[in-house]
C-alpha cells in the first residue's frame, strides 16, 4: 500500500478554519485519497474522498495537488465536536482494505 | 437504513475463555472489514471477508484468531483461549458490493474486550 504522511497533532481554534495536509508522493494512478477521523471513543467515520479534482460535501472539502503527490483536508469552520483524529488514507482497487497510519490529532480550542 | 452494528459492546472475559464478536454489515452490503484498535495505537487491518470468503487475512493472528461471515447472519470474529495482550476495542467495518476503492466504508461502535 502507498504510503501517507501527516503531522502527528495540530491545534485551532473554534469557528476558523482548519488544513490538514497530507503527503502520499508514491501515490499510482488508481489510487483514491481517502479520509476519515475517529472521535473519541468511536468507531471511524468517513469523511471524504477523491481522486484528481478538488472534492466538497457537507462535511468539508478536500484539494488535491495537480501531481496529486499530497492533499488537503479542509474544515471551513470548526467546532469542538471536530476534535478528533484524522486519517489519511491511499486506497487501491486490488487491495480493496483501508490502511490507517496515525493520523493527525485536531485540538479545538474554544 | 441502520448503521454496522456490533455486538456486545463490551465484553469481559477470563484468561483462557473464547471471545466471540459480532458485526451486523449495513442492508445490501457485503463485504465486511475487521480492525483491532490496542489502547493509545492506531487501528489495525485484521481480515477482509465477502459472504461465505475470506478475501484477505493477512492482518489475522496465525493462532486462535479467526473469522467468519455466513450466507445468513452476521460476521463472527472468535478468539479462543484469550489472553491480558488481545484486550482491545475491534471495530468491523461494511461497504457495498460494488465500487471498491470509489465507495466509503462504514464502521460500528466497536466492541471493547477486556480480559482479566
């Protein structure tokens, strides 16, 4: 599986936005950027994904790069229930399983 | 449409004792994930099944861990003979039959096993 980077813990503020960078520069072709977050003491939940254009849903957008060697995850206007830990995450057809690293954990300050 | 359910939440077992995990996939889904989560770690991957197949266990213990999910009925994850190092929460995850890699997967609360 291809690889992905992302600082261990970032810190904001509540109702400014938030960018969670993510860097996968092995990423092939068919691969999909994924990203979920785990609030405490639950199970994961999607976020979003993408795969060449910039993606947005209720819950935030997502910009990937034009060599799509990294991403970012937008939160426009946090709150404090969006403290959580966020995975990013390359998932390919072959291997159909989502691979977790360790995530960026998001401090929301009120 | 109700979520991945997992049951129970938490489980208590002695050493020695078999633990059985449940997962409920979403209506219309078919392929269930497995994670394990140990305290403070990251999650994971412990096995990938469709109905009646095990399409990747390469994350599964080779002893006294296994998994299952019938043509009826939900997925099973046992261990047996338990040990103080399997005490973690297992999360089961659910997606649809078809789209791969373009669909997101949908998790349930997770159950915490502790073993005493």
């Amino acid at each position: 599986d291809a690889k992905t980077t992302q600082p261990n813990s970032m810190e904001s503020n509540e109702e400014e936005p938030v960018h969670l960078p993510c860097n996968h520069s092995t990423i092939s072709g068919t691969d999909y950027i994924h990203w979920y977050r785990q609030l405490p003491s639950q199970g994961p939940e999607y976020v979003i994904h993408g795969l060449t254009s910039n993606v947005n849903n209720r819950m935030a957008s997502l910009a990937i790069a034009e060599d799509r060697k990294s991403s970012t995850l937008i939160l426009h206007r946090a709150t404090l229930r969006d403290a959580a830990v966020y995975y990013c995450i390359l998932r390919d057809g072959g291997a159909q399983k989502l691979v977790f690293g360790q995530g960026t954990r998001l401090t929301i300050n009120p | 449409n109700a979520g991945v359910m997992q049951n129970p939440r938490h489980l208590v077992r002695r050493r020695g004792q078999e633990a059985r995990l449940r997962c409920s996939p979403m209506k219309g889904h078919s392929h269930v994930y497995w994670y394990r989560q140990l305290p403070e770690e990251g999650l994971k991957f412990m096995v990938y099944l469709q109905k009646e197949n095990i399409i990747d266990e390469s994350g599964m213990p080779k002893e006294r861990f296994s998994a299952e999910f019938p043509k009826e009925g939900p997925s099973i994850l046992r261990i047996q003979q338990v040990v103080r190092g399997d005490s973690a929460a297992y999360f089961c995850a659910s997606s649809p039959k078809t789209g791969g890699w373009n669909t997101e997967a949908f998790f349930g609360q997770g159950t915490r096993l502790t073993v005493v």
